[in-house]
C-alpha cells in the first residue's frame, strides 16, 4: 500500500484527492498538510508520494521539499515556468515527479487528438472556461494544448484582424501564433475547446470537466505510476502510453 501525503488538503480539489486516496485499496492517506502548514509533516508521517493542487509558490515548496527528502511527487498545480521545470528537473535525483496540467484522462485525449490533428488545418484557436476563481489565465492545459499543437504544426495562416474595438478581443497571443481566449464564469469547473478550421470545414475538440471527480483516475494513476517514471514527467500522457 502507498503511503501518501496532500498538500492544500482544506481546498476543495484536496479534499477530493483525500477522499480519493483514502477509498482506494491500494493507497493509504497519512497525511493532510494545508498551505503554510510545516511540510515535515510529511516525513514524520513517512509519505512515500505527495499529491499537491495549491498555488504555484506552494507548489515550488512542495516539489523543492520533495526531491530534497527522495519522495515522489504528483503535482496538478499550473503556472511553472520553463525554467522552474528545468530547476526541478535537476533536483529530482533519488526520486520522481510528475507534473501535469490536467488530471482528466478526457483533457489528455483532447490535448493528443488537437496536437494530431494540427498538421492538417490552417487556423487554430483554444477557448478555455473555468470558475470565477481561478486566479491565472490562460490555464495550463490551454498553454499546454497550444504548446503541442505549435510543436506539431508551425504552418499557421496569418491572423487578418488589424483592429480591436475593445483591445484583447482577439485572445492572448501563444505559441505558434494560435490564439488563446480564457472564460471565468460563476458555476463552470472546467471546459475547453480547441476549433481548428481549414478549406470548407471546421473541427471542434472539446472536454467538460461537470465534478473534480473526473480529475481522480488520472490523480490516482499518477500516485500508483509515479515510481516507474524516472525523474520529471510533464502531463499525464506519458503514463497513458499516449
């Protein structure tokens, strides 16, 4: 039996990985550490995985206290930057880590099936909703998508617009040029589409997440997979053998 650990257990996504692990047969919760509670917790309670959905400064805390302590570590936290990963990266020496931008294996399916079919459109953009509070926009999984779909295809067809009447209604600027536009709405969890559009047709891709509960297959994927990973792996598509 695992023996696991959540930071951020008071927030509602923690109080669902809790319940998660503690209903799993393979999984044992001994620990419950909240935001600016002291992560020796951790350790006294011999965790051998810590799951952590915070915030991204936290989240640096956890990862640092992780890798310094040889624990493996399952992070839904978004906002790490490219040379926050490459300082993970090089801490992660006696144990893993897995770092992923949704837990949905349906989000990860959405991600795989846009980047596969970014090649043969001319004209991508990704609209991403969430709740009214979420504090950073766009989400991880809209950069992520965007960063794949660029990676996969870097023929994109011009944007045409050469004025706002209200600056910003285009959506953010990602990579590759594909447009990015981010929907905070009292009652949403989490949505996305991806609309890719060529010569007479269009392709819509989207994935709604209706309960944090549609996140706890991949959570508990990530904890039970985690140990055969070695080092840093971002998304959860690589467990999937996608």
């Amino acid at each position: 039996m695992i023996r696991v650990g959540v930071v951020g257990a008071a927030g509602r996504m923690g109080q669902e990985v809790c319940r998660a692990i503690g209903s799993d047969p393979a999984t044992q919760l001994v620990a419950e550490v909240d935001v600016g509670d002291p992560l020796d917790l951790l350790t006294e309670a011999a965790v051998e995985v810590i799951v952590d959905f915070t915030v991204l400064e936290a989240a640096r805390r956890t990862l640092q206290f992780a890798a310094t302590n040889g624990i493996h570590a399952v992070v839904g936290t978004s906002g790490l930057s490219e040379p926050d990963l490459a300082k993970i990266r090089g801490a992660f020496i006696s144990s893993n880590a897995l770092i992923a931008p949704n837990f949905a294996i349906g989000a990860v399916l959405m991600i795989r099936m846009a980047e596969l079919a970014a090649p043969h459109f001319d004209t991508a953009e990704v609209i991403e909703f969430h709740h009214d509070n979420k504090i950073d926009a766009p989400s991880g999984t809209a950069t992520h998508t965007a960063e794949r779909m660029a990676a996969a295809s870097a023929e994109w067809a011009a944007d045409p617009t050469r004025h706002e009447v209200y600056p910003g209604a285009r959506g953010g600027l990602g990579p590759g040029g594909i447009r990015v536009h981010s929907v905070r709405m009292r009652g949403a969890v989490a949505n996305q589409e991806v609309i890719l559009g060529t010569t007479g047709q269009t392709l819509t891709i989207r994935h709604d997440t209706v309960d944090r509960t549609s996140f706890m297959p991949g959570v508990l994927l990530g904890v039970k997979r985690v140990a055969d990973f070695p080092g840093v792996t971002v998304g959860l598509d690589t467990y999937l053998g996608l």
